[in-house]
C-alpha cells in the first residue's frame, strides 16, 4: 500500500480542487510526469473474457500495473473511486490488452 496517499479531514478539506482527465480509447500516456489517480471509468463493448485494461507506473507500457480491471464479460463498465488517491511515481500510462472489441478509459488524475 505505498502508492496510496492518505489524507487527514483537515488536509482533504484543503486540497486544490483542481484536477485533469484523459480520455483514451487504447494504449496511451495518460500523464507523462508523476501524478495521483483519483477516478477512473472504463466502458468496454467486445471485449473477450480476461481481456485487461492496466494504469502503469511509466511512460510506456513496461512499468507496474498499479490498477487492474478484467473483463469477465463482452461488454461492461466500472467506475473505480479509490478512497485514497493511487500514486504513480513516474508517470500514468493505460495499457489495453484485448483480442477485439472497444473501450473508453477516463482517468481523473492531479
């Protein structure tokens, strides 16, 4: 849990409010720099059974994955809020690995 960023009531309360999103539709750079995920939606249509979309903590796709999601069904969609905003050390990049189908990743991130 060391990419997990906790806040005091105080702290949040005094956040900056001011947060970016990425939409992609495939690999992408969500962010090119360190940054926190604080949402992430994924809608999927087609997908194949264990098809994955991966956040990685990189510029490309060699990096840890630090959010999963699998699919378990040809088309479904998450909404992923953490309670805590995830960490990416580096930089956020969405990796797709799919055997067909579409997706859409929003990423909120600061």
């Amino acid at each position: 849990m060391a990419n997990l960023h906790k806040f005091s009531v105080q702290e949040a309360l005094n956040r900056p409010t001011q947060a970016s999103s990425s939409v992609l539709t495939d690999d992408g750079q969500v962010k090119d720099t360190a940054g926190s995920v604080i949402a992430v939606m994924v809608s999927i249509n087609g997908f194949t059974a264990a098809d994955k979309i991966e956040l990685k903590n990189s510029t490309d796709n060699s990096g840890t994955a630090l959010i999963s999601f699998v699919a378990t069904a040809a088309a479904q969609s998450w909404m992923f809020t953490p309670g805590t905003d995830i960490e990416f050390s580096t930089a956020i990049y969405a990796d797709v690995t799919k055997s067909g189908g579409t997706c859409s990743i929003t990423t909120v991130y600061i």
